[in-house]
C-alpha cells in the first residue's frame, strides 16, 4: 500500500506550513501512485480552500516514524495528568520530546496543556488519553511560544480541538514560524519532522478566562512580559493544580526569551498564591508551592544582579557571557545550551536601565 505525503501552506501565510499523510487504499502501488498522486492530491486541496499544496510524493506506511515506546503520563490529581519530557536538544531520537504535555479530563471533554515538540510526541499524548477516554478534546491550551510546546498541534486539531493561547501568540508564531519548522526539520529529520506544524491559535486569552469541561472548570491566565512576551497559565479549580508553563523551570535550565526583571517580579507575585502544586514546563511532574520556585528564582536574581555589576565595571557583554554564573553550572541540566543566552538576553535589557 502507498500514501501521499502532501506539503500544504496556510493561505496567505507561507510561512505556516506543514505535511498531511493521504491514504490510497491497500490496492495502489508504487506505479500508479506515481502515475495517479497528482489528480488524488488535487482532490484532497480542492476540498481543502483555506490550504495551499506545494508538493507531493509517494510513500509507504513503513516511514511513519517508530513510536515513542517510552512515552509515559502520571496521574498527579483526580483526572489530571503529565507527560514528563526529556531534558535534552531536539534529536531523531526523541523526536523533540522535550517539554512536559498535560490533559485534563471533565465530564464533557478534555483540555491537552501543550502540544509537544513535534507531531509524533503529540500523537503519543494522544494515545495515553484515548487510554483513557474516549470523550471530545475540547481545548489545546498552549502555554507560550516555544516549538517544544507548539509543533504538534495538528495532532490535537486534527481531533476538533480548539486552539487557546495568549493574546500576543498569533503574532509570536507567525514571525517565528518559518524558523521553528526548518529548525524542528533538521534536527530530528524528514521522518520525525512529518505532521509537525506551527498553527495560529483561534482564540487569544487578554486577562484571564475560564474554560468549563463539565463538572470542572480551568481558569486561564495571561500574563505580562516575563519568561516570553505570551506566557499563559491553567489552573485547575477542582484539585487546585496550576499549570505554569515555562514561567517555572526545575532542573532544566531555565531559558530567557522575554524580560529577566518582568520574570523575577511576576514569580515574586505569583509566589503567595495559594495552589495544591504546581506543574512545571520542565522537571518532574508536581512541585510543591512556592517551593519548587526557589531554585530557578535564585538562578535569575543572580544572575540579573551579576550582569548589572558587570555593566556597572563597563565589562564588554562577551566577557560578562564567558564569566557570570559559573557556580551555578552544577544546579543545571543543558547548561551550555542555555545560560549564555540568558546572559546576552540580560545584558541587552539591562544596559539599559
């Protein structure tokens, strides 16, 4: 049996793309795809209008990417689950099964909190829900911009999810869109790349919003420029557990994308609110409040104090990024990959004060 491999664009928004799979039927072979795929992948974007089709090609089922076989989800509350992602960069081996993915289960439907880093994560998390329900995913909540939270929303739309972020998310994904999928698609290959896709969100949160699954209801909460200029949180009501997206790191370094003084002060707000745990984007699963806090907000405090020390010396930012926070490599998984952007993306704002 052969399938296409179609690569479709949003319409008006090249930038936005992504592949579908398209099944033949167990009698096509390799000629007929050949000779037929285009008139079949046609159809298939006629009946689509809102896509436009790029390209096509033949394939066997046997590409599909293996599944995650290690892929597991805990249950830290009564219908609340995580999946706890690696710590690790982007490679064919995880298939950027890098961030923490949650779904929340009402007596309606099922909210997903992230969308993992890339179609194949996506459809494990997917697996591990119909485990367990075969009730409607409502909502795909995404937390912020982040490829290892967005590249697997397809998945979830695909199954009549409505896709919810904050407000300032459409505009952050559409002007790094291009750059997350080529990246996504270098780093895990061809293979783990298929279905992984940057999608827009429907509705943008201003505030907060509060989203009912029957019988529970998840408050949604946008928040000022911190970890990113669109972070989002969910707290669910019912067992008091509060998703904070990438606003709280644990063992994984943390990575600065917004502003290190609006970080440091919305965790300091956020610090004396009254929760059951929370869930971090990266790290174990459940963390204790404010607690868990601790570790990253003292990394952060450091590490504004020793850059505005450095500034104040009139020491050049290449030698501030070489130098500062040495003493806290060994509280810090993917180190390397992380602390020195945070010190540029600290040096840059702070030189400024």
């Amino acid at each position: 049996m052969y399938q296409l491999l179609l690569a479709v664009c949003i319409n008006g928004d090249p930038a936005l793309c992504m592949d579908r799979r398209l099944p033949l039927g167990e009698e096509m072979n390799m000629m007929r795809c050949m000779r037929e795929g285009l008139v079949h992948a046609q159809k298939w974007a006629d009946d689509h209008p809102d896509l436009e089709l790029k390209s096509w090609r033949c394939i066997t089922p046997e590409k599909t990417p293996k599944p995650l076989e290690d892929f597991m989800v805990e249950e830290v509350g009564d219908g609340v689950f995580v999946h706890r992602g690696r710590h690790a960069i982007p490679a064919p081996t995880n298939l950027n099964d890098t961030s923490n993915i949650g779904f929340i289960i009402g007596e309606e439907g099922v909210a997903v909190i992230d969308a993992g880093g890339s179609a194949a994560v996506a459809k494990a998390a997917l697996f591990h829900i119909r485990e367990r329900t075969e009730l409607p995913i409502k909502y795909l909540i995404l937390t912020h911009m982040h490829p290892d939270h967005v590249l697997g929303a397809q998945v979830f739309r695909d199954e009549g999810a409505v896709i919810i972020g904050h407000r300032k998310l459409d505009r952050a994904l559409k002007a790094r869109a291009q750059t997350y999928t080529d990246n996504l698609r270098r780093l895990v290959g061809e293979e783990g790349f298929e279905g992984s896709a940057i999608l827009l969100p429907d509705e943008g949160v201003e505030g907060e919003r509060v989203l009912d699954l029957g019988g529970r209801t998840l408050k949604l909460e946008a928040h000022p420029t911190a970890h990113t200029d669109n972070d989002l949180t969910v707290l669910d009501e019912k067992t008091g557990l509060w998703f904070l997206g990438d606003l709280l790191f644990a063992e994984h370094t943390p990575a600065l994308d917004g502003s290190i003084t609006g970080w440091i002060e919305r965790m300091k707000t956020l610090s004396d609110r009254e929760v059951t745990g929370v869930v971090p984007g990266h790290g174990p699963v459940l963390l204790d409040w404010p607690d868990g806090l601790a570790p990253m907000q003292a990394y952060l405090v450091s590490v504004a104090k020793d850059v505005r020390a450095a500034i104040a010396k009139g020491t050049p930012m290449a030698d501030a990024v070489r130098n500062i926070g040495e003493d806290h490599r060994e509280d810090w998984v993917l180190f390397d990959e992380f602390h020195p952007r945070n010190v540029t993306s600290a040096y840059k704002e702070l030189e400024w004060e």
